[in-house]
C-alpha cells in the first residue's frame, strides 16, 4: 500500500523481454535501500524488485500489467516516479493507493497558470462513475485531487514542488498515463451497482 508521495525519481538504465514479460532495470536515490522481494511503486505500478546490482535495482512486468499500463511504453532514460511502501505507523499525506493501475489516460491539455499547471486528462468512459469533484485520484503513482470533472474528463492542479519533484512536467498533450481511482470510491460504486 502506497500514499500516492513520491519518494524519488529512479532512470531507466535497461530493458530486457523475456517471452511475455519485460525486465527494466532502474537507478535511483533510493535503489541501494531496497531489498529483494520489496514493494515499489513504479509511475503508480506496483512491481516486486527482484535483483540489486551495482546501485540498481530489478523489477519484471508481466504481460497483464504491460496490457493494462503505459509500461510498454518505457524506454532507457525515461524517469519514472518511485515509492516504497507505506509503513503502518507513517502519516498518510495523500490517499490509500495500492499500486493496482485501473486504466490509462491520455493528457488532453497543460496550461502553465504562472506558479501553478494544470493538466487535463481524459479516461474511457466505463470509469467515469470514479471520478468526482474533489476526489482522489492517482496519475503515475502521485495523489493529486480532481476538479472541473465532466463525463470522461477530469483537471488535476499541480504545485510547483510536486512539478519538479515528480515525472508530472514531462507529461504533454496525447501522453499516455496511468491511472489507480480511489479505492474507497471503487467498493462504494461497487456495492451501488449490487444493490440495484
């Protein structure tokens, strides 16, 4: 489980496919802290790290999680948002993520309000249920707060410490991110459409 607070920016050095999956090795500040078997949020992708190596660290997606996020996508040099775990006796200063990405969105528009941005995206429509005015919302694993919401669209604005601590500067018109909803939003729309 994650808070959505970015920790670090790691730089993809290598990827590898092996059969389905694909292997991406990453250096970052915090690489030499973690240890295998460990729990990284990876832009919002929860992955396993499964070897350190010379100040990097390993992590395998499988083909579902390629499927289902912007990972295929990656390539050596981009930098990607990272987050370790949240311990139970630490603060939650964003949201409950779990690191569990429901979807993509694609970056509609970015506006530069001269000391803040703002960033439109919009999702496929079968998520729209998720996205309310003033709720929590995950892009590339970081918590951010959604307004201006219609149909299939939400606006997010960013601060100027989360744009320069965090992947979210590098997102342009027709980028592709990935998206966790708040989980809480899901199991009430969930037991809403049950009890109809």
């Amino acid at each position: 489980m994650f808070t959505g607070i970015i920790e670090a920016l790691g730089t993809i050095k290598e990827i590898k496919n092996e059969g389905t999956n694909r292997i991406f090795w990453l250096e970052s500040p915090i690489s030499h802290d973690l240890k295998i078997d460990q729990s990284v949020s990876h832009n919002g992708v929860c992955l396993t790290v499964d070897a350190l190596e010379n100040g990097l660290h390993r992590v395998t997606a499988i083909a579902e999680t390629l499927i289902k996020t912007d990972l295929g996508n990656w390539k050596a040099g981009d930098q990607v948002n990272l987050e370790r775990c949240m311990r139970l006796n630490d603060r939650l200063d964003g949201h409950i993520v779990q690191g569990h990405v429901d979807c993509t969105a694609i970056c509609i528009s970015k506006e530069d309000k001269s000391g803040s941005w703002e960033f439109r995206f919009k999702i496929p429509e079968e998520f729209e249920a998720l996205i309310i005015e003033k709720g929590s919302i995950s892009v590339n694993g970081t918590s951010l707060t959604i307004f201006n919401v219609s149909v299939d669209e939400f606006t997010v604005a960013i601060i100027p410490y989360t744009f320069v601590h965090t992947t979210i500067k590098d997102i342009e018109f027709g980028k592709k991110v990935n998206i966790e909803f708040d989980i809480i939003g899901k199991y009430v729309n969930r037991l809403n459409h049950c009890n109809r």
